[in-house]
C-alpha cells in the first residue's frame, strides 16, 4: 500500500515538474473569479495565456486588486519578452547591471504572482530609458510597495511601446477629455500614442473624464498590457543580424534623423512640415529644438518654404534643426508692394528702402512666410512705414518679419545694455527667436534701479521695429534648494527652501520641463517630492525648468571674497566679492572646511564651482592677509 502511494506522489511530481517546464505560456488555466461576462474578460484570457499576467496560487486572478508600481513595471517586462524582443542571455547582462543599484533601494527582488522578474523587469526600464532610479525610489515608502496612478502607468507603458515604433511624438495634441488640463505637459504625448494605438479610448469615463491621479485595478492594467503586447507584434522591429554571437542587451536607438526640404511652416505653433527624397512628409514641433543655420545657432523664424533641413530626433522628440545656409538678409522700410506681376498670378514685388536711403526689391509669392509683430499673416497685410527683415535668395523673397507701430513682448537680455549710451539690442523671446533691435535715443527704462544686465527678464516695447520702452520684470536664475511644497493648480508654484535658510516661489512657466538626474525630461508634477534636492531654474513666465540633484552649472574656478556672516546653523557663510556681489558659500558633505572656522570680515580665496548663479560650493579654502 506504501509503496502504491509512493508511486503516486511520483507521478504526481513528475507532472508538477513537466508543468514547470513548459512554462506559463504553455498552461493557461482559467481565471476562476472573472465571468465571461466580465468587461475585460478578453483581455485578461489573452495576458493569462500568454503568461504576461500571471494567475494566483488559488486560480484567481483579483481583477478589482489595486495595482502597485512595481506590478506594472513586471506586467510590461513579461510583454515585451513574450513578444520575443529579448531574450534570456540579455536579461542576465542587464540585471547583473543593475542588480547593485535595486538592492540599494530595498526593492524586493520577488512578487507574487511574477516569482523572480522583479529585477529583471526594473534593469530592463533602467536601460531602455523607461525608468530611472529616482523614479524606481518611490515604488516602495517604508515596507509598502505604493500604488499606481493611472497616468503614471500610461506613461510607462507608451515608453515601452515606442522604444520600438519610434513614433514622434511632439506634435499638436488636443484631448477630449474633461479633466484633460489635469494631465501633465509631459504626458500627454504618451496617453496621445495609447489612443492611437487603439490601447486607450479618447471618450474617458462616464463622466467624460481622464482621471489621470486615480489608482487602477489588475483588470484595467491586463486592458493596457495586453494592447502593448499586441501592438508589438503587429509588424515587429527585427534586431539586425551581426557576425557573432553577444550578451550584449539589444540597444534600441532612441535617436534618429529625419531630412528633407521645408514644405509648410506655421510660426504661431513653431511647426514644420518636411518631404524627404523617399516623398514621405511629416510635421513636426519644434518648441524645444535648437535651431541651426550653416552651422551657427540660429531662431525658428529663419526656417523658410523650400529650405534644406535635418532634423534630429531623440524618443520622437526634435532637438536640433539644422538648416543647410543661412539665407541673405535685408532691412528697412516697407513702401509698396505691388499687383501681380506676369501671367502666373502667384508673384508681386516688394519694395524696400534701406537706412542708406536707398531702394531694394524683391519677388513675394503667395506662399512667402509673413510674420506681423510676431504674428502669421500676409504680404498684402503690410503698411507703409513698417518695418521689414526680409531673408531672401536671389531676388526671391522667403520670409518676411514685419514690425508695426506698435509691439510688445517679453525676453531675456542676451548681454549687459549701456544705458548712457544706447545702440543694439539682442534679446532672446520665449520662443527661443532672437530680436535684434535699435533702441530709441529717447528710450523710457522702467524699473532700472540696478541698470540692465545679461540675463534681465525684459518686456519690450517697440515701435516699427525701434525699442521705445523696456521694463525690468526679474532676473533669470538658476537656484539650489529644497522643495518646500507644490501647490497643483491651474497655474503650478513650486516653493523652494534655499540654503541661504529663506524660501523663494514661483510659479510654472507654460514651457516649464521637469528633468530627471540625467537631465530627461521624463517627469510629471506628481513625481516631484517634499525634501527633494532640485536645481531650479527661473526664466520667462516662471520655472522653466526643474532637475532632480544638485547641478553644476561652472567648471571649478576661485574667487577672492569677504565673509559678511557666518551662520552656524546652517553652515553657510554669506560673502562678498570683489565685484560687490553677494555670494552664499556652502560646503559639500565631508568637507575638511567648516563655516564656524572663519568669522566676518576674513578675507578668503575660495576654491570651488557655482551650482547657481549666486551660490558657491568649496573646495578649497586659503585664508588671505589683510
């Protein structure tokens, strides 16, 4: 009788290790809490059975369990290796990689019911640019693993997604959603590529409504995990063939380029549209792109119809557009444009006077770029007495840039103004477009106590193209702290606690971009935490920009300073330069040097680098006679 039961247990485990064999994919069993009735029934079978989102031990799958973080991260992973895109030997090199770094962050490196792909999963994000280390520290507060918001799990999964379409994503985006102005400038453009993809809908809830703060249950993360998988599949990226074998993790190229002649420009959306030889156009964005011109920096508003151009693209996004030449360029006045010219209907010519005195003239068509005070328009749009920057080619107008009697705009100071002495001027817009200008001999500056320096955030008032007026708004800066709070509203503040012991807010600009320790810009409000370090940087409209981590923003220097006050609390000092500057002096941890070692008026030469534009960091410390 024994040994007949022994015979059985054996068999028994010899079944129990042929199941584990053939793996997950191989045996599917059916979910034993989701009816056929249930709203993602489909879904959740497909991920079952391709062993993406596991069953419990018990054969259920808790379809109304709240997701955590870390399960969506897994969940993605098991997709995108089920769609046969990596493979074994390439999830080792990653996860030995990595492995250090999770540990560091207390991660568990098991959950039920994904057994061992923690790790693995989270290397996989970590190199493919779909995570990063900062953000992979709050999946877990204390020993609690924390949930999902719905928008974060998105974004995750679109970044996924796109390592291997290599959509591009900065285009014009207009969500249906109710609560649309809720979601973050950055995420946007991935909830855009779920809905494109068919993985989301673009209607919402009942309500109409995106909900993008609330938590999501397994069922809708088998909706969204499944769409990934299947949108993988769906004409899959083929690795290139090599000549040898490699460990080596398959890389997806997250830059490309993209070239072609300008066919369409629209300056009130800085968008583009390029043909390349192959005869395929697409349109682009070009809010955060540096524009080039034969080379030099260049602005938006010298892009012209029929220019050569090549644009670079980092994860769908333009970073620089570098145009083949610059074109020629004339200014002055406007005087006439004329009537048609010839049979074709599509030419008139433009009639210039230059500051000589002279006359110039040139060829305008229909689909010459015509910008007013900033503004798209139209040749026939122009009056006398405007002023006119004219890029032209042979007698050909391309663009025209018109001022008129009167125009109003902000920027930044792109270097120190003389007063006493007014000529040129060259501000940089928000846009990122350079206005170079003269300044009227009776210019009215306003606010000016401290004179106009590099950097002095500006409101220009200008008349046919003259600077009649400019007002001093702030100074654009790069500031060090902590974060002291968020205030999430229409228009964001962020509150920083500087190390100087005072507090500063400001509110978001419109552009504002939120970059992580590498400087992506991969985050959203919700990611940014009370306590964390940031360097922040100020500009037109408000914050600009805000990076995780302290930033260097100068290579190490020395300066010659008088300590003004010791605060010992703090360990700062706040000093005095030879320019009558007022400076912060810090100390990095560790640091042989103290504040309490020096006192007000000591005479010190301070080695070390600026991490803002008033805020020191030592190095080195020599005590100077006096």
């Amino acid at each position: 009788m024994q040994r007949k039961s022994n015979t059985i247990i054996g068999r028994v485990l010899v079944l129990l290790l042929c199941i584990m064999i053939m793996g997950n994919t191989a045996v599917a069993f059916a979910a034993t809490d989701v009816p056929s009735s249930h709203w993602a029934n489909s879904q959740i079978n497909s991920v079952v059975k391709e062993g993406i989102v596991p069953l419990f031990s018990d054969n259920t799958f808790k379809p109304d369990s709240v997701v955590t973080n870390l399960e969506v991260v897994v969940s993605i992973y098991r997709a995108i290796k089920a769609a046969g895109l990596i493979n074994d030997a390439q999830v080792v090199t990653i996860t030995a990689k990595h492995e250090a770094s999770l540990k560091a962050l207390n991660i568990p490196p098991m959950l039920a019911p994904y057994g061992s792909d923690v790790y693995p999963a989270l290397a996989y994000a970590l190199e493919q640019n779909i995570l990063t280390l900062d953000e992979i520290k709050v999946f877990i507060s204390g020993s609690t693993l924390t949930n999902v918001k719905k928008v974060n799990a998105i974004v995750m999964v679109a970044k996924a997604l796109n390592q291997y379409k290599q959509e591009n994503l900065n285009k014009i985006i207009l969500l249906s959603y109710k609560d649309s102005a809720e979601i973050s400038l950055i995420a946007i453009k991935y909830v855009n590529l779920l809905i494109e993809y068919g993985i989301i809908s673009n209607k919402g809830d009942s309500e109409g409504k995106f909900n993008p703060n609330a938590t999501i249950n397994r069922a809708t993360m088998a909706i969204l995990v499944d769409g990934l998988y299947k949108a993988l599949i769906q004409n899959p990226v083929v690795p290139q063939a090599t000549t040898e074998t490699t460990n080596e993790p398959v890389v997806i190229a997250a830059e490309k380029i993209f070239s072609g002649t300008v066919s369409a420009v629209n300056d009130a959306l800085m968008t583009i549209s390029v043909t390349n030889a192959s005869n395929k156009t697409e349109s682009f964005v070009l809010t955060e792109a540096v524009v080039t011109a034969g080379g030099q920096k260049a602005s938006f508003n010298r892009i012209t119809l029929g220019a050569k151009i090549e644009l670079t693209l980092r994860n769908g996004e333009v970073t620089i557009a570098a145009l083949e030449k610059e074109l020629s360029q004339v200014e002055g006045g406007f005087v006439l444009l004329t009537d048609f010219i010839g049979t074709t209907q599509n030419r008139r010519s433009l009639k210039i006077q230059t500051a000589s005195g002279a006359f110039d003239f040139k060829n305008v068509y229909d689909d010459t770029v015509v910008t007013i005070d900033g503004v798209p328009s139209l040749a026939t749009k122009l009056a006398p007495g405007f002023k006119l920057i004219v890029l032209y080619d042979g007698f050909d107008a391309k663009r025209i840039i018109a001022y008129s009697s009167l125009y109003e705009f902000y920027g930044i100071l792109d270097a120190d103004l003389n007063m006493t002495n007014p000529g040129t001027i060259s501000i940089t817009q928000e846009s990122g477009n350079i206005y170079s200008g003269t300044l009227d001999k009776n210019v009215v500056y306003a606010n000016a106590t401290q004179g106009f320096k590099k950097g002095d955030i500006v409101k220009v008032t200008t008349k046919f193209g003259i600077v009649t007026r400019l007002d001093y708004i702030g100074q654009a800066k790069t500031v060090v702290g902590t974060i002291g709070g968020i205030h999430i509203k229409k228009t964001p503040e962020i509150t920083m606690n500087l190390s100087t012991g005072k507090s500063e807010s400001h509110v978001f600009s419109s552009r504002v971009k939120l970059l992580n320790e590498n400087g992506d810009n991969t985050l959203t409000i919700y990611d940014l935490r009370l306590d964390q370090e940031v360097t922040v940087t100020i500009g037109i409209g408000g914050v600009t920009t805000v990076q995780l981590g302290r930033k260097i923003i100068t290579e190490p220097t020395g300066i010659k300073v008088t300590v003004s006050q010791v605060i010992e609390s703090s360990n700062i000092m706040l000093v005095v330069d030879e320019n009558s500057r007022m400076r912060t002096v810090t100390f990095p941890v560790g640091s042989q040097y103290k504040a309490t070692n020096y006192k007000a008026g000591n005479v010190l030469y301070i080695e070390g680098k600026a991490i803002a534009e008033s805020i020191f960091e030592v190095i080195k410390i020599t005590v100077q006679a006096q």
